[in-house]
C-alpha cells in the first residue's frame, strides 16, 4: 500500500464528494432553464442532503435491517467505485487492480443493495422498481463489461488507470473508430446504469414510470439521504471516468499539490461539460417505455461489440 | 448284393420318400396322411435295410427294424388315433393354397440340393446322391408346420420333418452312433406322444384342434 | 501403507460404521449416530484428498473376478482436489442432514444410501482405471437414486423425476463405457495409464473425447442433458440435492478435466470450441432459466447448470489456448475453472441447505408463497444471503474471486494474432458478461422474494429457525463462501497443484496472481479499502443515531399510506416478469389471462387472474417427442408377437431358408 | 471322480422315480429341492476336483471340464433358488406328484447336458430338457397354458431338429474325415481333417437349432408364452438355465467350428442373432402389459448379450458371458419367484393392476426391486461387471460397432425396465393390507441375490474357476 495511492484515492473520494450533489444540482438547473424554469439552483441537493440529514428516518412496518443497511452499502460501494476509478489521477494500489470487472463488481454490490431496498417494505411499487431496475442492470453489464474490454486491447491490460494512461500517451487512439463507437455504447450503459433519460425519468413524480425513485420511495430521513449521496455519487464517477476515457489530458500521473490540482480542475470541467451535455440531451428526449430500453441496449452492445471484433482487426491490419 | 443292385434300391426308396412327402403337401386329406406317413416309414426303413445289408453291418439292420416299428406302424398309428379323436378329416384351408405350397416345394427342393452340394462332391455315390431327398423332407415338413392350421397336420409336419433328418442321418454315415439314434427316436416319440396328449386337451378345451384359436397369449 | 491408503480404508470404515449404525440403532438416536459417521468419512476424504493433492502416493486394489487389468484406487492431485471438494461437501451435508431428515428421508435405507453415496463420490476421483471409475460412478448414480425416491409414496413428482433421473444417469454411464472402452482398444488396458498413452490426435481419441464429454456433460447437467437436474434437485431431500449439485455435478467436472488434461493432453483445437459451445448455452440457458423460476430449489438447479456451464467454458478456454501454445491465459482459465468447482461448492451448499431449512420450517418451495423470513429465521437469512452473495459473484466470495480469474483470462487470452481465438474470446466474455447479470437478478429476486417484506402464505408467516445441527452445517458451509472469497491464494495454489499450472500462485495476503497474464487481485485488501471508505459513511450514521436513537415505525408509503395486504406485493414470478418478456422467443411462456367481467357490464372487470406456466424448451422440443416416438414403436412393435404360432414358425423356417442360402452360397 | 460324475443324474432319476411311484407328501415337496442341492454340491465338488487338476470322466459319454463343471455349478445355484424359493407356504398343499417328479428329471436332464462329452448326448439331453418342462408349462391346466404348452413344443422340439440335423451332417463330416465321432473333445483336440464347406452347413444347422432353446431372436417366440404360462418355480428355472445351457451347447458347438473356419461364420451368425434379440426385447418391453412376459423378454435381451460375448470371444469375454450366465440366472430365478408370490398374493401380474407394492408388501417389493436393479447391471451386482468387460472385450476385438448398437439397445431396455418397475414398486399404498408373510420365506432370495452381489468381488476360487472354463473354450479355438 504506497501512500502516493492513498492519497490519491483520498483526494478522489472527498472531491467526488463534494461535486456529486453539485453536479446533479448543474445538471437539475441547465435542465430547468432551457426548459424555461428559474429552477432551484446549483445548491439545491445539497441542501436537500443537509435537511435529510437532519431529519427522523421512519421505518415502514415489517422492514428489516435491509432498510437501513442497504442505504450505508450503497453509499460506501459507491465511494469505493471513487477510489477505484481513475478520475483525478492514474496511480493505482499494488494489490488491488483498478480492475474493470472488479469496479463493475462493486457497483453492483450498490445496485443490489438498492434492489433489496427497494424490495424490502412490500410495496407494489418498490417491488416494480426494484424489478425493471435489475432487469436494466442485468441488461446493462454486458455493455459495460464489453465495451471497457474494446478499449483495454490497445493496452493489453483491463486496468482503468492503465487503459487511460495509455490514450494520454497516445492520444491518436482517443480518435480512433474503434474507441468512439466503445465510448457511445459505453455512455449509454452509464445513461442507463445511472437512471437517466430516456431510460429513467430522475424527476418524474409518476409512480408507474419511476425506476430509481420507486425504490427510495420507503425510505426516509439519513437512509435517503445516503441513497441519494450513493447514487449521485455513482454518476458523478461514471461520467467522471467516461470523461477520462474521452479527454484524459490533465489527469494526474504522480501526486504533487500541483498536478492534484490540475488533475481536479480537469475533473471538474468534464463533469461540467458531460452533465450539462446529459442534462441537455435529457430535454430533447422524452422516456422510453420499459419494454423499448432493452432494444436500446442490444444497440449499444451491439456498438460494444463491434467495438473489440474492429479493434482485432486494426490490430492484425 | 452288387452295387447296380444297391443303387436302384437306395435310388427306389428315396423316390418313394420324395413322393409320399410331396402328396404331404398336395393332399389335404389327415386320414390320407396317416397312411402316407406309414408308407415314408416303411420306405425309410427299407433305405436303412439296404444301407445295412450292403455294408454288412448287422447293427444298422437292426435299427432298420427299429424305424420299421417306429416311423412304420407307431406313431402313423398315434397320430391317427389322435385325429380320430379330434375327429377332423382333412385340412379345411391351409394359409397357403396347394398350387403355391407345390411351387414353394419346387423352391425348397432346389436350395436342399445346393445345400447337399458340399456333401456329394466330399463322398460321392449313391446314398450321397441322395442326401438333398432327405434335406428336402426337412424343408418340406417346415412347410407343412408353417402354413397348416390344424393340430394334426402340424404333427405330420413334424414327422415328415423328422422322417428327412433320419433319412439325412443314414444317407451320410450309415447312422449315428446307436446310443444317439435310440434317444433320438425315444425323444421324438415321447414328443409324438406328449402333442397327442396335448391335442386331446385342446379338443376337449377348445372343442376342436384348430391352431387359429391358440392366439390369447399376444403381446 | 502409506498415508494415503489408510486415508482411502478410513473412509471405507467410516463408512461400513456408518452402516451398521444405519441398519442397528434405533429411529430415535439413528440419525444422530450414522450422520457423525458420515461426517467422519467426509473428513478422512477431505483429508486423503488433501494428501494426494500435496503429492502423496497411495494405492487400494480390489479383487474383481474377471480377468481385468487391476483395478486400483490410486488418487493423484486432480483427483485429491476433487476428493477434498467432495469430502466437505458430504461432510457438511451429513452434519445437516442429522437436524434435517424426517419421515422416509430418516430411513434405514435412506441413511445407508448416504453413506455409499459420499464415499462414491469421494472414491470416483480416486479411480486409477476405467473399471474402478465406473463402478463407483454407478454406486454413486443407484445410491442417489435410492436417496432421491425417499419420498416417492407421497408425491408422484418424486417418481418421475427418478426416473428421469434414473434414464438419463444410466445414459451418463452407457456413454463413459463406451468411451473408456474406445480408451481401452487403443491404449490397450483399462488403467489410466496406459489409456494415456493414446495419442490425442487419432480418430480414436477424438471419438472417446466426443463420447466420454458427453457422458459427463450429461453428469454434469450440461444442456441440453440436463432435464434430469431442474426434476431431481427439488424433489431429492434438501441435504442430498446439496450433495448432488455441490458434489456429485462437480465429478462431471472432474471427468472433463480427467480426459482433456490428464489422459489426452494437446488435443485437436475443436475438443476446447466444443466444451465453450456446450458451456456457454448450458450457462445462458440455465441462468435464464433460473431466473425466471419461481420452485427455490429448480431455480437453484438451473443455476447449477449455469455454473457447470462456466466451468466447461473456462476449461473449453484454457485447451483452445492451449492448443494455440498460448499457454498463460490457458493456465488461468483452467485455473479459473477449479476455482469456480471450489467457489460453487461452497456457495451451492449453503444455498440449497437455506432452502431445505426454509422447506423445513415452512414446507414450501414456492418462492410466490415465502416472504418475511428475515425476521423469523435470521441465520438461515444470513447463510442464504451470504450464499447467494456467492452465486451472484459479487465481492467478496468465492464466486467474485472464480469469475474474475475467468473474465481476466478470456480478456488476455484474446491478445494474440490468431483469428479464431480473437472470435471466440469476445462471445465468450459476453456469455460470462450475460450469465453474471442474470445471475444477479436471479438471486436478489431470490434473497428478497424470500426473506424480505411480508410472509405471502400461512407457511412463511409461520416459520421457525431451524435446529442446532442444520444452523451449524449452513454457518459453516457460508463461512467457507467468504473464506474462499477472502483468501483464495491457498486456493489457487491447490488448484495449480491439481491441475499443474506452473503460472498461478498465491500473493499479497492470500491474494491470488495469474502470473502468466500478470493479474492480481487480493480480495483482502479491497475489503481493507472497503472498510476504510466505510469508516466515515458509518461515523456519520452513528452521530445521527445517537441524535435520534430508535426509528419511528409507520405504515408503509405505497404512494400515499396504506395498509397493504401481502397480496400487493411484487411476487417471484412478477419480479421476472419483464425479463421473461425480453427473452420471450428463449423461454416461449404460456401465459393466460382470465378476465372475469361483472355481472352488470362487461366494462366493469370482476377479477383479473393471470398464469405463467414454463416448461423447458428442450424438454418440450427433443426429449417428449423422442419418447412419444419410442412408445409408438412400441406399441407397433406388438404386432410382432400377435400369438399365431404359424407365424412364429415362419420365422424359424425363414431364419433356416436365409442361413441355408447363406451357407451354401 | 467318476462316480461323482454319476452322481446328480443317478440322484435326479432316483428322486423322479420315488416321487413318481410312492408319491408321498414330503417326496413330492422335496424332491426337487434337494435334486437341486445335489447337483450344486456336486457342482462344486467337480470344480474344486477340476481346479486340481483332474479331469473326471464316466464311459465315453460323460467327461467334466472346467466348463462343465462351471455349468453344473450355475445349475444347481439357480435350481436351488427356484426349487426353494418356489415350496408352498407351510400349511399349503404340496405341488402333486407329476410336478415334483418332472422338475426333477428337468434338473436331471440339464446336469446330463453339461456333462456330456458327446454333442449326441448334449443334443438328447436339451430335447429332454423340453419333455420335462413341457407339462410343466402346461401345468395350470388352464386354455393359455395348454396353448403355450403347445407353442412351446412345437417351436421347441422344431427347432431342437434342426439341431440334431446339424449334428447329423457333423458326424458326416467326421465319417468323411475317417474318425466318425461325435465326442467334443475328439473333434476339438483330435485334429480331424473336416471338410470345411459341410462343416459350415452343420455348424449354422447346429447353432441355429439351439439358439431356438436359447431363446435368441428370431427363434425366441416360444418364451414369452411358455415363461408367462409356467408355473414361477419352472419359469425360473427356465429363464434362469435352460437357456443358458442351450447357450453352452451353442459355444461346444462353436468350439468345434471356428478352428476350422476361423471365427467369421459364428461371429456373423452370433452378432446378427444377439443383435436382434436385443432390438426385439427392447422394441417389446417399452409397452409391456404383464410382468412376466416382460421378465421373459429381459431374458431374451441377455441372451442377446451373451450372444455378442460368444461373438466376441477371448479369455475375457468368455469369462463374462459365464459369469453373466450365472449371475442372470440368480436374478432371474430370483425374479420369477417373487413374481410367483405377487401373482399369489395380488390375484394377477398385470403391470397396470400392481401399484404401490414397496408400501403394501415390502418384503415383494424389496428383492423385486433388488433382483431387477442386479438384472439392470447396477453395481455391486456381478452382472455390471460382465456387461462392462463385454463392452470393453466387444471393442478390444473390433466389434466395437456391434458393442455401440448393443449399448444403444440397452439403454431403450433400461428405461423400459425402470418405468415398469417403478409402476409397480413406488406410489402410495393404496388400502389392501399385505397379510404378514410367513418367516424364512425370504431367505432363499437373500441367499440368491446376496452372493449375486458379493460374487463380483470374489478373490476366491471363482476367478480361477472361470479363467479356465474361458481357457476350455479359447484353448480350443
């Protein structure tokens, strides 16, 4: 355990942290105004957080620990996916491979933990949430898992930080086919992973539509708010690591207060740039219905796919 | 007795064993049957007489006498007594008609004499010669088991058969050695016997002897 | 003799001790006195087995009175690995069984059929020869049998499915025989040995391989030979479906590696694509299948064959790279696929004696009709949590461990120039990919269905936690699940040993390190790290709590305050509802929908009622319509013998004509 | 030694004769027990004088080899089975006189078979074998049994003539040769100059005619009827040896030939013949309708596979088709006696009317599901071990595609035997209490089928017993 990566993985935590709320918040206010709304500020889920915090979780009769517990496995499999993946820099524990299936593994661990929450009060609709929410997830993963496997051939390891490293050096290769269309299937698996539009409608209010919501809908007080801290923290690392993957300029290499620095600046503005786009692109899309998302995601597998049979090719070519 | 002699006996009786099996199979008659029978014993027990007496092997015309009795006068006798019982006449309708079991005969005498054919070229001579007569029986008996309803006619299908075995038998070697001929012709009286027995049952089971009736074992 | 013999003759006496107390003691203490000698002899079979995989040698040959070549139990490594697999398992299943049997499953009988049963499954790796591997093999398969028909006098889905059972282990047997008899031909002998030295490439050796794989495929509940599986596993008793998935499946397992790496090493390239087609289907189909069912125990069979399918896949891998001389990823993957016969084992035991403690405590199997069990049966709630933890291979188990080893093989096995692997390995990672995710839904709907919201039958609301012998063996069984999850690296070690795998080893803590592909992961210190982003998110909680100590309870928010019934609530076959839509044209659901309209007008609707019924495809497909064949052969073929003695004459005098011409001719 | 040769035919004939004329209760009832007890003590004398070394011979007739001795062995394990396991219940009228006197001569018969020397005295004795059992068949007095009496005598004794028709052109074939003979092992060892183009007419003559008693497709018909029709004890001993020492005589016939031949014609005659067996058996039991019949068939399968053993030939093979012998016959008695006392006790042995017999009378149902489960060859039954060095023999000597159809019949078998069984042994008990059965009943079938299952392992004798009797026939070739 060299400290350069505990530090590291610190400085990516306690960052993530602190932009997860705000980025929702960004993306909750570029949505409001360009759908002509004055919207409720950047700040607003911070806030949010803080009351939640501050307010008395209730327990639904004939819950179980699972209530309680599943909030805290979210949050922490959540925080342990921001150690893993390279966001702010790219240097790794000696141990522990910032492994893709391992990352892909503990965020599933949260997905569960959410799923079980969302089964445990016996509530229709808890029950639907948590239902058409692993179905995605189950439909998810081969996406995901394929298409990181495309762009970890050029370097031959499935390591993130290695994977980004190695576009850093050869920056050619973020251009090439093979990595775009990798990107865009990958994209949409986090579009989808993160309950977003056209998958998931994070600000409906309409019981039948919810996925995300429909699970949270029994929880109360600290358990929400961890719900929410976990799954905003989710997004804030996959959008974080498709913008690494995307832009990997200034991440950091070694641990320096200057090249930290940086590597967070750069963070921020990818985050800023990716979730403003997100949120953009959510305005123009109206939710596909349940039964329509798994065509969507055989497409992007399909993407994925091609991806890595293409990348053999330019390989042998 | 000179070998011209021996020739035309042995040549006489295995004609008249062919003939009285053929007329088996054309007449449909039981009491005929009987008779018939009676007449291939005699014919057969001349056959071995002349084997006998032209070997001058004293033992073999003693078993002349023995199938004299036997295949002459018991057990044509047995099976008349037996059909007398069932009291049937003559075959009704045998499975296959007269014209066509004649042609299968003209069939199966053929394949006796290419079966026989190794036999003539090891020894030849005159009782070797005659061999495929006594294969024919063989065939010919099978026949008549096959395609017969009645219980008689199975019997005398039977005998035919073994009549040709017999003739088989003293045509190649002058005979089995003795011990094996006497079992052999006590099993094939006691077997005579035990389907005399039998027949008699079904007659008084089934009232009648016809083997069409002998169908509720089935799978 | 040597360590290894008296470890081979302790489990022999163990076993005959297990016996007489079977057939001796009287109902009361029965259970209690043969259960602890089976559990003696799954110990010395662990522990024979743990000899030989640490190189000791040791032979037992039986007197046979036809002029064999001997026959001889001879364990060498990959079978010691194997003898320790099962050696547990039984050993676990036995300590359960103590608390769990009841009625017939208490019997004289059932009690030495168990015996037999895990000294057999102990022995079949033993096995030095072809003769001695099948007569085991048959003891195992009567045995398990006579197990599984404990119950037969009750229900009649007993009898079929032993003798589905029955039909399809003798299909199993008939296959091997032949194959180890093509083996025998060419290698001249029985004994592995010199069936080794058959060289891979001949046409011989290809067809062995074909028949011997599918005899063991159709062991091992390889689709599409697996329609035995998803009938005998639920209807076996619990303990002994734990022996049958967690165990007996694995000797399939252990028959693959016996002939692909033992004795026919460096076969042509297409043994290995045929093991990953019959492992992937099989992991697909069965994970699908799994998933979409609503019998705990069938869903925990299909799981089963999705697993097995794993590891013919993992194995399929590490010959086809192999085959190719690209020799670590083939060192990984065939690591890979012990890892996941060890990950399994331990994880399917756990599960399958969860739910004949939920069987036990609530007689139903029908995940529709369970719910709430976390609060009436907390350790069984852990040790089948923890379980299925495992089977959806998420960190840190067993499971986590076996498919990450397998993932990283197929990823770096396909860096190489040559087409076909680079093909193969991507479709391979999807499978895994595909199976992994279903996996997961398939066992939240398990876990939650089951053990979370509220009781949905009389069964489940009143449930009891089970006694002190059956907590234990399913305690230990789920520790054995983190245990492999946290430290695999002895593990790995073993399985190299096994298999001999120069480029796996232990590092870190207990880590595991694919050298040959320069991957490693040390599960320890993930959970470290874990634990250390945990450390704030729980001092947070606990400030908190210690402002507002005890939660408020109140009704449940179903979108505005209800009582709810536990008639609302989502069931198991809804919860796979929209899985089973996607893969509709896969599985071919019968749904029906009855609508019952009111009385006044058609516009009002009475009551909805809604059906799922699902058959397997295969079975429906190729398995009824061969049998409905074969009784219409037989039914034609009575005509044969219609009792007219004529016509059996006529076939005599045909027989008579036909040799006659064919002598003379 | 030659006297003890004598032995179990004078004590048969004796017994036959007492029985016949004093006709007492206790004769009646006995008789055919200790025949059967004779002949295995006896059997297992010779053998033990035969693993010495020796070779009793009586007269020019009888001569005891390791074969013979073997056989007469198998003989009298399985008569005794039947005989036992078939007394009346204690209490019950004993069998009358004519059935005691005729299973005794039919013991008597099969013992002169295996030990003659001379195939004329073989041959009698097979016919003989059908003499004795052919009222025996028709015992039950009844219009099917009259009707399979008959169909088994015809067929029988039809078939038997054949035989003798193939002995006859044997001998012919000697006469030609010089030395007219028909000692087995004159023509064996004597190094007789047969014309081989006779002696292939004779040879298929001869083995077609025994197979009719053996029992082998497509001269099998008879069985069914008679093995369904017998009384159990009779069936029994029927299924269990009368077939099997037909098969002998199939291989003494076939030791003669393929030295002079070479092993073509019997291998083809024999392969075709088990294979068909095999297929008819099969092709029949999936949609059986009586229990008995079905045992019946199940015959017919094994003498299939002995069949291809024969086929096959070499030490092993050989020594698994005597085993198999032996081992068929203790099941199969064994079966046909329990079948008997179900047919007692529940009035019929149609599949479909018996159900639930594991719960209602579990002491039917245990050696039934025993005996089959030995009959299925599952382990430790010494017939898994036969049927595998079969297999294992049929590819070492390349009928490895005969082995894989056989294979593939077995498992149609198998399935249908299984489903059959379990019809009638599992399910619930439906009301119709089993009235307790009388103690020591079982014992003979304890008896049977325990040695069946141990008979597998033994280091004892038996390996050596058997390597030889193989050796009298291999040697020969």
């Amino acid at each position: 355990m060299n400290t350069r990566a505990l530090v590291l993985a610190a400085v990516q935590v306690i960052v993530m942290a602190v932009l997860s709320p705000l980025l929702v918040g960004l993306m909750r206010q570029v949505r409001a105004r360009m759908e002509g709304r004055a919207g409720a500020g950047v700040l607003q889920p911070a806030r949010d957080l803080r009351k939640l915090f501050a307010k008395e979780p209730l327990r639904a009769e004939g819950t179980s620990w699972v209530m309680s517990v599943g909030p805290v496995v979210l949050v922490a499999s959540s925080a342990l996916v921001c150690v893993l993946v390279p966001l702010v820099g790219t240097i790794t524990f000696p141990l522990v491979p910032d492994d893709l299936f391992v990352m892909v593994s503990v965020l599933l661990l949260g997905t569960v933990a959410l799923a079980l929450v969302g089964l445990d009060a016996g509530s229709a609709f808890g029950g639907m949430g948590s239902s058409r929410h692993m179905t995605i997830a189950a439909l998810v993963e081969p996406t995901v898992l394929v298409s990181v496997y495309a762009l970890s051939i050029p370097v031959g390891s499935s390591s993130l930080s290695a994977i980004v490293h190695g576009r850093l050096v050869h920056p050619s290769s973020v251009v090439a086919p093979v990595s775009l269309l990798a990107l865009v299937a990958l994209f949409v698996a986090v579009v989808a992973e993160t309950g977003r539009m056209p998958v998931d409608n994070p600000s409906t209010h309409l019981e039948l539509t919810m996925i995300h919501e429909a699970m949270v809908l029994e929880s109360s007080g600290r358990d929400l708010a961890w719900l929410e801290l976990g799954s905003w923290l989710r997004l804030g690392a996959l959008l974080g690591l498709v913008g690494s993957l995307l832009a990997p300029w200034g991440i950091a290499s070694s641990v320096t207060p200057l090249s930290l620095l940086i590597g967070v600046l750069a963070l921020v503005a990818k985050l800023v740039v990716l979730g403003s786009a997100l949120a953009a692109g959510e305005v123009f899309l109206a939710k596909l219905r349940l039964f329509r998302v798994p065509e969507l995601l055989a497409g992007s597998f399909v993407l994925a796919f091609l991806a890595v049979t293409a990348s053999y090719l330019v390989v042998q070519a | 007795m000179s070998a011209n002699l021996f020739d035309q006996l042995i040549g006489l009786s295995a004609g008249v064993l062919l003939l009285t099996s053929v007329l088996l199979v054309w007449k449909r008659s039981l009491v005929a049957a009987a008779r018939l029978l009676a007449a291939q014993g005699v014919a057969l027990a001349s056959l071995v007489a002349v084997i006998g007496v032209f070997d001058h092997d004293r033992q073999l015309v003693a078993v002349a006498g023995l199938v004299l009795v036997l295949k002459g006068l018991v057990l044509p006798w047995v099976l008349d007594r037996s059909r007398i019982r069932t009291g049937a006449v003559r075959e009704e309708t045998p499975l296959m008609n007269t014209t066509a079991a004649l042609l299968a005969l003209s069939l199966l005498t053929m394949l006796a004499y290419l079966v026989s054919q190794p036999l003539r070229v090891l020894a030849p001579g005159p009782t070797t010669a005659a061999v495929p007569v006594g294969i024919s029986l063989v065939l010919y008996g099978f026949l008549l088991l096959t395609t017969r309803r009645h219980a008689i006619s199975q019997l005398v299908g039977f005998l035919l058969l073994d009549n040709g075995i017999a003739a088989v038998a003293f045509l190649t070697s002058g005979g089995v050695p003795f011990v094996v001929e006497l079992g052999a012709s006590l099993d094939v009286l006691l077997v005579v016997l035990i389907l005399r027995v039998l027949t008699s049952r079904m007659t008084v089971k089934f009232g009648g002897a016809d083997l069409d009736d002998l169908t509720d074992l089935r799978d | 003799m040597t360590l290894v013999q008296a470890g081979l003759l302790a489990q022999v006496a163990a076993t005959c001790l297990a016996l007489a107390a079977a057939a001796v003691v009287g109902p009361r203490h029965r259970a209690r006195f043969a259960g602890a000698a089976i559990v003696a002899s799954g110990i010395a079979g662990a522990v024979t087995g743990a000899l030989a995989l640490a190189g000791g040698r040791g032979s037992v040959t039986l007197p046979v009175s036809l002029p064999f070549d001997p026959v001889v139990l001879a364990p060498d490594r990959l079978g010691g690995f194997f003898m320790i697999v099962a050696g547990a398992v039984g050993a676990v299943a036995a300590l359960y069984g103590i608390g769990y049997v009841q009625g017939a499953a208490a019997s004289r009988t059932s009690w030495s059929a168990m015996a037999i049963f895990v000294l057999a499954l102990q022995l079949v790796p033993a096995a030095d020869d072809a003769v001695s591997f099948l007569l085991l093999w048959e003891l195992m398969a009567v045995s398990s049998t006579v197990l599984l028909l404990a119950d037969h006098a009750r229900r009649a889905a007993v009898r079929s499915a032993a003798l589905w059972y029955a039909v399809m282990t003798h299909l199993s047997f008939l296959l091997l025989l032949l194959g180890f008899a093509v083996l025998a031909a060419a290698g001249g002998g029985t004994g592995f040995g010199s069936m080794a030295r058959v060289s891979s490439v001949s046409t011989a050796a290809s067809a062995a391989f074909v028949l011997l794989i599918l005899g063991f495929a159709s062991k091992a509940g390889i689709v599409p030979l697996h329609v035995w599986l998803p009938r005998a596993h639920p209807e076996a008793p619990s303990h002994v479906s734990a022996l049958m998935s967690a165990a007996m499946v694995k000797m399939g397992v252990y028959g693959a590696l016996l002939v692909s790496v033992r004795l026919m090493p460096g076969g042509p390239v297409w043994w290995g694509l045929l093991l990953i087609a019959l492992g992937g289907v099989s992991a697909v189909y069965g994970i699908l299948q799994a998933s979409v069912a609503t019998d705990l125990k069938r869903m925990l069979a299909y799981s089963t064959s999705e697993n097995v399918g794993l590891m013919f896949l993992a194995l399929g891998t590490g010959l086809l790279l192999r085959s190719y001389g690209i020799g670590g990823p083939a060192d990984a993957a065939i690591a890979a696929c012990l890892l996941l016969v060890a990950g399994h084992a331990a994880f399917k035991t756990t599960l399958f004696l969860g739910a004949g403690s939920i069987l036990h405590a609530t007689g139903e199997r029908d995940l529709d009709r369970l719910g709430g069990l976390t609060a009436r049966m907390p350790v069984t709630s852990m040790a089948f949590g923890i379980g299925a933890l495992g089977a959806a291979a998420l960190p840190v188990t067993s499971g986590f461990v076996a498919e990450w080893a397998l993932l990283q093989s197929l990823i770096h096995g396909a860096n190489t120039q040559n087409r076909l692997v680079s093909v193969v390995m991507p479709i391979a990672v999807t499978v895994v990919a595909l199976t992994a995710g279903l996996a997961l839904l398939a066992f939240v709907k398990a876990y939650g269905i089951a053990f979370l919201a509220r009781p949905r039958g009389e069964g489940a609301a009143t449930a009891h936690e089970s006694g002190r012998a059956m907590r234990v063996a399913m305690l230990t069984a789920a520790a054995s699940v983190i245990a492999l999850g946290l430290a695999p690296g002895p593990l790995l070690t073993a399985a190299g040993a096994a298999a001999g795998l120069p480029r796996v080893g232990p590092v870190g803590w207990w880590g595991i390190d694919l050298s040959g592909i320069g991957a490693l992961l040390d599960p320890l210190a993930l959970t470290t790290m874990a634990a250390a982003v945990l450390v704030p998110v729980l001092l947070v909680s606990v400030r908190l709590a210690r402002r507002l100590p005890r939660r408020r309870v109140a009704l449940p928010w179903g979108g505005g305050g209800v009582r709810l019934s536990p008639r609302m609530q989502y069931t198991a076959t809804s919860y796979a509802e929209p899985l089973s839509r996607v893969f509709d044209d896969a599985l071919r659901p019968e749904r029906d929908v009855l609508v019952t309209h009111s009385a006044e007008s058609r516009y009002l609707v009475e009551r909805v009622q809604f059906r799922q019924y699902l058959d397997d495809i295969v079975e429906t497909t190729v398995y009824r319509p061969g049998i409905a064949l074969m009784d219409r052969i037989g039914l034609a073929a009575r005509r044969l013998q219609n009792g007219s003695i004529h016509r059996y004459l006529g076939y005599s005098f045909f027989a008579l004509v036909a040799i006659l011409i064919v002598v003379s001719l | 030694m030659g006297v003890l040769v004598l032995v179990p035919l004078t004590v048969c004939l004796a017994l036959a004769a007492l029985t016949a004329f004093l006709r007492t209760p206790a004769l009646c009832r006995f008789s055919g027990l200790v025949a059967a007890a004779t002949v295995l003590a006896s059997g297992v004398a010779l053998s033990a004088a035969v693993l010495a070394g020796s070779i009793p011979t009586a007269g020019s007739l009888l001569r005891v080899d390791a074969l013979s001795a073997f056989m007469l062995g198998v003989v009298g394990a399985v008569g005794l089975t039947a005989t036992w396991g078939g007394l009346p219940v204690a209490g019950a009228p004993a069998h009358d006189w004519m059935y005691s006197t005729l299973v005794t001569l039919f013991l008597g018969a099969m013992s002169l078979a295996v030990l003659a020397d001379n195939l004329g005295v073989l041959w009698i004795a097979v016919e003989a074998t059908t003499i004795a059992t052919a009222f025996l068949v028709g015992h039950n007095r009844t219009r099917r049994s009259l009707e399979a009496a008959w169909k088994y005598v015809v067929l029988g004794s039809v078939g038997v003539a054949i035989a003798f028709l193939g002995l006859v052109l044997l001998y012919a074939a000697t006469v030609a040769a010089g030395r007219p003979t028909l000692s087995w092992i004159a023509l064996t060892q004597g190094h007789l100059a047969l014309d081989p183009s006779l002696l292939k007419v004779a040879g298929a003559l001869a083995v077609l005619g025994f197979a009719t008693k053996a029992g082998l497709a497509p001269m099998h018909s008879w069985l069914p009827d008679a093995h369904s029709q017998a009384p159990a004890p009779v069936s029994g001993l029927m299924s269990g040896v009368l077939l099997s020492v037909a098969f002998y005589a199939i291989l003494r016939v076939q030791a003669v030939v393929d030295p002079v031949l070479g092993a073509g014609l019997m291998r083809g005659l024999l392969v075709a013949a088990g294979l068909l067996s095999l297929t008819v058996a099969a092709a029949l039991i999936i949609r059986q309708r009586d229990l008995k019949r079905m045992l019946a068939y199940s015959s017919i399968e094994h003498m299939g596979l002995l069949a291809l053993a024969a086929a096959i030939g070499g030490t092993l093979a050989i020594a698994a088709a005597l085993l198999h012998v032996l081992g068929h016959g203790l099941a199969k008695s064994s079966l046909f006696v329990v079948s008997g006392r179900i047919l007692a006790a529940e009035g019929t042995t149609q599949i479909a009317d018996l159900r639930g017999l594991l719960t209602r009378r579990p002491v039917m149902a245990v050696p039934y599901l025993v005996g089959m489960a030995a009959l299925l060859g599952l382990p430790p039954f010494s017939l898994f071990f036969s049927e595998v060095a079969i297999v294992v023999a049929g590819f070492q000597r390349g009928l490895g595609w005969a082995m894989a159809v056989a294979v593939g019949l077995v498992l149609v078998l198998f399935a249908g035997l299984a489903r059959h069984s379990a019809s009638i042994a599992l399910g619930p008990a439906s009301p119709g209490l089993a009235e307790p059965d009388p103690p020591g009943r079982s014992a003979p079938l304890v008896l049977a089928l325990g040695s069946l299952a141990v008979i597998g392992f033994t280091a004892g004798p038996l390996p050596l017993l058997l390597s030889q009797a193989a050796a009298v026939l291999v040697g020969a070739r």
